[in-house]
C-alpha cells in the first residue's frame, strides 16, 4: 500500500474524533475556488464516503483474499448472530466492548481470553465466564508472517465464536470483511489521535510489549514477521507504534486517523458502528441503546446504568462476575476503560 495514499486518504477526514459515531461515515469539507467568470465553484475535498474514487484506489491496493464464504447467510440459516469484529487500535476500550457483547449473549473474543455465558443462553447474560477456547486464533494470527496474510482462511477460523476484539483485529481487518463478506459487523472503537498515539506509544512502559503501529505489515514490505513473541505484529522498532511516536507524533496520530478513514472505505455503512468508549460510557443508556440496535440485540434483564469496564473479575459490573470468584463483601474494586 502506498504511503502515499495513506496520506492522502486522513487528510480526508477532519481534525480531532475522525468519524464520529452518530454519523458513521466521515464528512469531507469543500474548498472554494474562483471560476473564470468570477463565481465561486465549490470543489469536494478528497471523498472518503464508501464506493467513492479514492476508497476504490485505496480498495484497490489492499491485499486480496484467497477464500470467500457466505458467512451472513450461513450464520443466519443456523441461527446464529452475525459476525462481530472489533476493529478498534488497542487503547481504545476494546475490552469494555468485548464484554458488553458477552453480556448481549455473544460468544466473545477478547485477546487470549473468551467470554461466554454460564448458563449457556442466547439472550442477555447476567453471569459470564472468563476462560479460553481451542477455537480462539489470537495464537495463530499474532505469530502469522506477513506472506500468509491473504491464504489465512478467515472463513473457518473465524466460525466458531460470535465476536472477536484487538490485537491483531485491527490491522486484519480487511482480510477478515472482504473473505466474510457483507452482513459482517464491524465496531470501530475510537479516541483521539492524539490522545490514542500517546496512550500507544506508551503501552511498552506497562507491559514490556509493544504493537505495530497501524499499517505497519502493508508499508513495512514482504519481510516475515517475528514469530517468537507474543506480539509478534512488531516487525521491529521503526514500525513500533513507540518507534513512530519517538520520531515524530504526528506520523503516528495520521496513520491512526488514515486507517479509521479505511473502514468508511471497505464497511458498508450499515456494518459499521463507530463508539468512543471513553466519552460515550458517561450516558451508559444510550451506548447500551446504540449497541443492541447496530446488532438488533435485547437488553432485557441487564443493568444498563454503567457500561462494563475491563476485567469482570476486577471490576464494578455486578452482572459480570465470575462465578466462583465473587466478592462476598459486594465491594468490588472500580477499575479505568484503559
């Protein structure tokens, strides 16, 4: 993919929330401009509404994939929900989001963990356990070299749990839509770019690791990714989101919002929801109201006053305990969205 491209694609999109969640897809400005004869021709910036040239171009240069399968209609002949990916940079409250599915009655994904109902119900879910699952591919895609990205099979790697969040979802993405096709959800969880680059670039600090910054695989070249650690998405430092931040901050803030400018390209408006965790969780009706509609998901019997928040064995969501590890006292310690 073109850095180019990258460029052009977030100069697109406005300065601050790059999409913004009650108007999913970004809103190009207009520049004005003298005709010859005197009157002022009004000329779109660059389009980034889905199906215009630019996201054609930037469609166009994306990697392929090598299957395809008909996923909305398979799930839904079984009765199944239809598939959720948490598209969201880490930082940006996926965790939260995993959870709030898991309690929609969603078989959830989060990173190594999985998140399923204990009484095994299909609507709301008031007790969930936190285990793994031999079908969880975080093992598989984190340690994937580059050169298998496009023959990965995202079909049946990719059926047996409902929803899948972070690390490495959000540079997969494309891969995961185009071989799964329409009717695949989509949640763009979001921040800030600065706010999100900073969090980022820091993530090191706290854990020792540290993520490829976004579009990192695509404009690094067909070297073969690490495969010996847990982020193995790190193709090495100068590609790091620390290793950009360090250079220079803004570079990391325009790829973050270039890439959050992609997903009005390849989703479908009707597959895309965006949330801003952080800003959003302070109406938790409203954010509860918007998730259970984007994915036509009941609410009955959830608490919906607070949106959860991380882990449910730390936290304050009373109907997110862990069955055999509740706090006898009620006093559950309150946790942050990062």
């Amino acid at each position: 993919m073109s850095v180019v491209l990258l460029l052009l694609l977030a100069s697109g999109v406005p300065h601050g929330p790059p999409i913004h969640g009650d108007n999913l897809s970004p809103q190009p400005t207009s520049v004005q401009s003298a005709t010859a004869d005197g009157h002022t021709a009004v000329q779109p910036l660059l389009d980034t509404a889905s199906g215009g040239a630019l996201c054609a171009s930037l469609t166009a240069h994306l990697p392929a994939t090598e299957r395809t399968c008909e996923t909305s209609a398979n799930r839904s002949s079984a009765g199944r929900p239809p598939l959720v990916i948490v598209a969201g940079e880490g930082k940006t409250g996926t965790s939260s989001v995993a959870l709030a599915l898991a309690m929609l009655g969603l078989r959830a994904q989060h990173n190594t963990l999985v998140y399923t109902c204990l009484d095994g119900s299909d609507g709301p879910c008031t007790q969930l356990r936190q285990g793994s699952s031999p079908h969880n591919p975080f093992g598989e895609l984190t340690t994937m070299p580059l050169r298998d990205y496009s023959s990965y099979d995202y079909c049946r790697n990719f059926d047996f749990l409902d929803s899948y969040a972070d690390t490495p979802m959000s540079t997969l993405t494309p891969f995961i839509v185009a071989a799964n096709g329409p009717g695949t959800k989509v949640i763009l969880t979001v921040r800030s770019p600065e706010a999100w680059a900073k969090r980022r670039a820091g993530w090191w600090r706290e854990t020792g690791w540290d993520d490829a910054a976004p579009f990192a695989p695509f404009t690094h070249g067909n070297s073969p990714l690490a495969e010996s650690t847990p982020t193995a998405l790190d193709v090495d430092d100068r590609w790091s989101a620390r290793g950009i931040h360090r250079q220079s901050p803004a570079a990391l803030e325009l790829l973050y919002t270039a890439q959050l400018a992609m997903y009005s390209c390849l989703v479908p408006p009707e597959d895309l929801l965006v949330v801003d965790v952080a800003a959003e969780s302070g109406d938790a009706p409203r954010l509860w109201a918007k998730l259970a509609s984007f994915l036509q998901r009941p609410t009955t019997g959830l608490n919906v006053s607070h949106f959860p928040r991380d882990d449910p064995l730390n936290c304050s969501a009373s109907e997110i305990k862990e069955k055999d590890a509740l706090d006898m006292s009620g006093d559950l310690p309150t946790c942050s969205f990062y």
